[in-house]
C-alpha cells in the first residue's frame, strides 16, 4: 500500500507534468473508483498538487478539488500521449506497458493530448470530486506539528500495541505497514508493546525513528517491494525496498546482531522485529 514517501513520490512527479493543464475529459473505467459528478472537473485546469498523509490532492481552478486515495493497489500513471500510452518497463499487476490495462479504472485527459492513468487492481482505491479538499484528520508526519510530545499525548492515553497506533491515520497520518515496521526496529521497540509502556526516551526516539525512515523512504522515490504495486508515474520502480530493515526481510539475519527476523500476524497485518534488539 502506498504510504506517505510514495504518494509524496507521485505527488513531486506529477507536479512539473499536470499544473497548469487543462482536463478535457475523464473516462470512468469503473464507477466504483469515481466518486462524485465529472463535469465539474471537465474544462478545469488544474493549479495545486498537495499530499496530506496518503492521499493526493489536486486543486482545480474552480475551486474543486480531486481527491485521491491509493489505497491496497492504487496506481497513477502519467503519459504524453494519452491515446498510445507507451511505458519504459511493464506495470506491476497489469503485464503490460501499455495504457489503459486490465486494471485502469480511471483516464483522465488533457487538451494538450497528455493525460493520466489510474490503476487500481483491488478496487478500494477511489478519486473523489468534492468542494472541500478532503484532508486527513491525523497529524501528517512531516508537518511541523508532529512532535514528540504528540507522540507521549497518544501513548499515555492507552494500552494499545504501539504499531497499531502508529497505523491509525485519525491519529498520525502517513504511515503504513513498511514505515511502522522499520521505525519500531531503529527506535528498538517490539511492535506489540502496549503504547502506555513507553518511557520518555523511547517517545523521543520512535519520533526520531519514524522522521529518518520516512525521509529516507522519500529520497529512494518509494518502495516498490515484492509484492508491492507502488511505481513512479514514469512507471519506474521506487529504490527503498533495498533498504527495508526488518520489513519483509523474514528469516534473514538482523542488520545489526544478526539474530533471525520474525514475522508475526498481529491486528490483521504482517510484524517483523528483532526478537534480540526489540523490547
Ligand atoms: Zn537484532
């Protein structure tokens, strides 16, 4: 699922190739993924692209917003040639590198013949036309809002695994599965401690942890893992999987005491931690 570093990925790629253009038509696939009325986006330009924690806003110059949310598998796609749409490398889930595929729910096109594609192979995905900016109600991770003391304010309150927390976007908004996993390893935390457990350097610690790995996650464009849908609008691969700590590295040896990696089911999600460095 792409979390805060991918849609803030797709966010800074789709900045220099959409402001400024005008969208000529929108071709709904799959009325599921398309929520609201079209035509007040149809003759709009759109002048934002914002990201508030996993979702990316698109502000258009009536005052609409397009609204989207990537969800297990969302993908956006962007092309100079809407109507042949060629990709360097074949596009996860779809076997293809041609555009519209299987999994394209949603084409938007511009006047200049450009246009985007949005893939969504699971269907939970969605775009929302709305006249409010559909903003998340957690604290986005990189605002300057997020602090520590935010962190020690939502673990003293409740006995809540830690991870299970971190994960809750009405809380803090932008961090998924991969980001939580590997900031409970660099703060040295077990995913399943309950959050009221935490002492005050560990709060400061799991702050620092989460702003390295989400920062570091933004600098490799993203994680396109295994069995991950997440690519660049380009169509090419995120590089962050290659320094994933514990997430999917199950049965490999730690990075630092080289004890094995455990992978456990916890609240319906896959854990991995180091049962030697994470207490
Ligand atoms: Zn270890």
């Amino acid at each position: 699922m792409p979390e805060l570093p991918e849609v803030e990925t797709i966010k800074r790629n789709l900045r220099p190739n959409i402001i400024g253009k005008t969208i000529s038509e929108i071709e709904i696939l799959s009325p599921k993924n398309f929520i609201g009325d079209k035509k007040s986006a149809i003759g709009k330009k759109i002048v934002k692209v914002e990201r508030y924690g996993k979702v990316l806003i698109l502000t258009l110059s009536n005052n609409e917003y397009l609204n989207i949310h990537f969800k297990l598998s969302g993908q956006m796609l962007f092309s100079e040639n809407v109507n042949k749409a060629v990709f360097k490398n074949p596009i996860p889930f779809t076997k293809s590198n041609t555009m519209p595929a299987n999994t394209t729910r949603v084409i938007i096109k511009f006047k200049n013949g450009s246009g985007l594609f949005f893939n969504d192979l699971r269907k939970f995905g969605w775009i929302k036309v709305s006249d409010k900016p559909l903003i998340p109600k957690g604290i986005d991770v990189l605002s300057k809002k997020f602090t520590p003391n935010v962190i020690e304010g939502l673990t003293n309150k409740t006995r809540r695994p830690i991870k299970v927390l971190l994960m809750d976007q009405d809380l803090i908004t932008g961090i998924g599965n991969i980001y939580a996993n590997d900031s409970l390893f660099l703060a040295k935390i077990h995913p399943q401690r309950p959050a009221n457990s935490l002492n005050k350097n560990e709060v400061k610690n799991l702050h620092k942890a989460i702003l390295q790995e989400i920062k570091k996650g933004i600098n490799d464009q993203g994680s396109s893992g295994a069995d991950e849908a997440f690519i660049l609008p380009d169509g090419s691969k995120g590089k962050h999987q290659r320094n994933f700590l514990v997430y999917q590295r199950e049965k490999q040896p730690c990075l630092i005491c080289k004890t094995i990696i455990k992978r456990i089911k916890h609240h319906g999600r896959s854990s991995f931690f180091c049962p030697h460095c994470q207490k």
